[in-house]
C-alpha cells in the first residue's frame, strides 16, 4: 500500500508541479509578446499561437520525461538493494521532488516566508508516512527531519528577525539585529538532531557509515554561530550582540554549558570517524561544504569554549585541551584548503572560498595566542599578517581593546603560573 500511495502522490506533485511550471512559461511569453506589440506594432513570428503551443508541448515532454529518469533514479538509489524501511523511502522520492522546488524558492526568499506554507504542510504528511515505518529508536528519522524540515535553515543560516527590525530592514546578518524567540526552537531542532545521530544508530549502514556525519557536519555552524542567543533567555531580546557577557551567561548555565560540551563531543565524534574510515573521508571530499561546515562548527566550538574558561576560570590557555583542539581544527582546515594538491576545497567558487576563508581565518585574537604566546608552529600565514612587517607582527595582530585585554589576562595567569612553578 505505501508503495503504491507514494508512487501517485509522487506523480501529483509532479503534475501540480508542472502545471505550475508551464503556466509560467506561458505567462511569461504572453508578457513579452505584449512588450514587442507595443514596441513594433506588429506580432512577432516567435509568438504565433501554433509556436506557442509548440514550444509548450515540447517543455511537457521534456519534463515529464525528466521525470520519470528523476523518478527511476531515486527508485535506484532507495529502493534496490538491501536497505531498510524501503516503505518510508518510497515516501521520500516525493519529498525530494518537492526539494527541488524548495530550494528554488530559497534562493528568493527566506526561510519562514509563507511560500514555504504549502511545502511544510506536505511534508509534515510525508514525514509522518515515513515515521510509521522507522522505528523512533532509529536514527534514519532525524536524517530525514534534517533535509524536510533543518537544511533551509542550516543552507542559510537564517534566523527569524523581530518584526521591529523587519520593519526598519535589518536583516538577521546584522549582528545587531532582534531575533525572535523562535530562533530557540530552531536551535533546539537542530541540537536534539545532532544529539540523536550522535547516541543512536542506524539500521541502514550507508546513514551509519556516511550521512550522519554529514548531516551532523552541516547543521553544526547554526547552533554555534547563534549560540550567543540562548542567553536571551537570561536577559532580553532587544540587544542581542555577539557579546562576551552572553557567552558568559551560557558558561555559567548549566543546561546550556552541558549542551555546548555535547555539542564539541558530537564534532569530535565526526573528526574521529573522518580520520579512520576512507570511505567517508572520500564522501567528505565529494561535498567540500559540508567539510568546510565542520571546520567552520568546530574552530568556533572550541574557540568559544576556551576563551570562557580563560575568562572565568582562569585556565592558561596553552596548557587547555579545549584552546589545542582549536589549533588542532585550525591547522588541519588551513592544510586542507591551501596546502593540499587538488584538494575539493578548491572547487569551491571563489566567492565561497573568499567568504568561508573569512569565517575560519579572521580569528586574529586566538591565531595570535597560539603562535606568539604558546609558541606552537605554523606552516601558514594569515593574510593579514603577511601584510606586517616580521617585527612588528606580534604587536599588530592584537587589534581591538578586548584582545588586548585578553592577552593582558592570559600574560597575567601565565605569571602566576610561572610563580606557583618555582614554589
């Protein structure tokens, strides 16, 4: 019965789908038949009434077409061999066509945005047809949630803005825009997701071996950018900076605290298992994103976590496991991207590489603690830093009044730890 309900609901969507598609062809046409009347006076050959039908009878077949190789493709890859629950993968093919549509409209629109409505309401039927035949001690179920419902948010990192700031047209990219609280609920979806790929298996051995690594990988950066907002709950939503204070408040929190040490054991969980198995090495390589999104997870994590302890536990950094699993991080994501012939990092476009390059790199606070203060060898240079002359190095690379505090703090614990030595 699932079989044969997934296939129709399949080819519904792909009629509605296409019904929509050549109706704005159409339309489109129509438009620019009236632009050239009004321009020429005269009716363009290209838009006769028997070309235009002509040319839509061929888009039908063409897509429909398509579609029975999309179809049959996803057949392939779901439903032959020996993979379990096929009854819910079967609901899946529908849920991927609609994906295709779904990410077309996310490169108009946001996240949230009510032509995403129709799409949710879809698949919030597909996903419970699909949950029916996964067992809820089975991972699979949040391999799915991610891509139906978590990888708009993760692709774009979105978040809900207030409505006050929407009205003045700040975005959620302006650190000092108000997130609703609806950013928590994100946030929670996709920490319980990493949790639960993280302590639960999966019967299909391709999710356990592959995809849970790198689902994991590509929801990281959205818990550890926003992070900052848990902390709102503690204080308010109408200054809702990247600030010290709030990242203090998570520190000191114990749920949150505990979420955040989870969260960096889940990372490692992902490095330990990209460093041993080749196979996923090799899928990690295939999708250079998703690689950088682990990279990107990681060095904020542990840069996050060892600036907290530094600050409030008066932990030297040189001697934190948490500050040496960022250079660690740091140093392997620079090797990758720059040092390694051929790497995929490379296949990135350039204003991808430009901007995750950003992302990664521009930590001059914590590069400079490392390389200045622990003394722990590079290979690589940051850009900025070629720019400064070799003896002013040192100096330059402290910019803001909150690094040079920072290190003033570190300098200051390193002393006493000098004077404890000696005793």
């Amino acid at each position: 019965m699932a079989y044969i309900e997934s296939f129709f609901l399949f080819w519904l969507l792909v009629i509605g789908g296409g019904i929509i598609l050549v109706s704005f062809i159409w339309l489109t046409m129509m438009f620019i038949k009236g632009i050239i009347r009004l321009k020429q006076k005269k009716e363009s050959a290209f838009f006769e009434t028997g070309k235009t039908k002509k040319i839509l009878k061929t888009f039908t077949v063409v897509y429909l077409i398509s579609m029975v190789f999309f179809y049959g493709d996803r057949v392939n890859d779901y439903l032959i061999g020996d993979r379990p629950y096929k009854e819910a993968k079967s609901y899946a093919i529908a849920g991927d066509y609609l994906l295709l549509w779904k990410t077309a409209v996310l490169s108009v629109v946001y996240p949230n945005h009510a032509l995403y409505k129709p799409f949710d309401a879809v698949y919030t039927y597909i996903l419970k047809k699909m949950y029916e035949y996964i067992p809820k001690s089975d991972a699979e179920r949040e391999i799915w949630n991610y891509k139906f419902n978590l990888m708009a948010y993760a692709r774009t990192m979105y978040a809900p803005v207030s409505d006050e700031d929407l009205k003045k047209g700040i975005e959620f990219t302006n650190p000092s825009a108000s997130m609703k609280p609806d950013i928590l609920s994100i946030m929670n979806s996709i920490y319980n997701s990493m949790d639960v790929l993280y302590k639960e298996t999966i019967k299909d051995q391709e999710f356990e071996r592959i995809d849970k690594y790198l689902v994991t990988s590509a929801m990281a950066p959205y818990f550890i950018m926003y992070l900052p907002y848990m902390a709102q709950l503690e204080t308010d939503w109408q200054h809702s900076g990247y600030n010290i204070q709030k990242r203090n408040i998570i520190y000191k929190t114990p749920e949150y605290r505990a979420k955040l040490l989870n969260y960096l054991a889940i990372l490692d969980n992902v490095h330990e298992a990209l460093s041993k198995d080749k196979v996923l090495a090799k899928a990690f390589e295939a999708q250079p994103r998703l690689k950088v999104a682990y990279y990107w997870g990681a060095t904020f994590g542990y840069e996050n976590l060892y600036g907290m302890e530094e600050r409030l536990d008066n932990v030297y950094p040189c001697h934190n496991p948490s500050f040496l699993k960022f250079v660690e991080n740091y140093k392997e994501y620079v090797h990758w991207a720059y040092m390694t012939p051929g790497g995929s990092f490379k296949h990135l476009s350039k204003r991808e590489q430009k901007k995750y390059s950003f992302l990664i790199e521009a930590k001059n606070n914590s590069y400079h603690i490392a390389k200045y203060i622990c003394k722990i060898p590079f290979q690589y240079m940051t850009r900025e830093e070629q720019s400064i002359p070799e003896k002013y190095r040192e100096f330059n690379m402290i910019r803001s009044a909150e690094e040079q505090f920072n290190i003033k703090h570190i300098r200051e614990i390193e002393q006493n730890l000098t004077k404890v030595n000696k005793h």
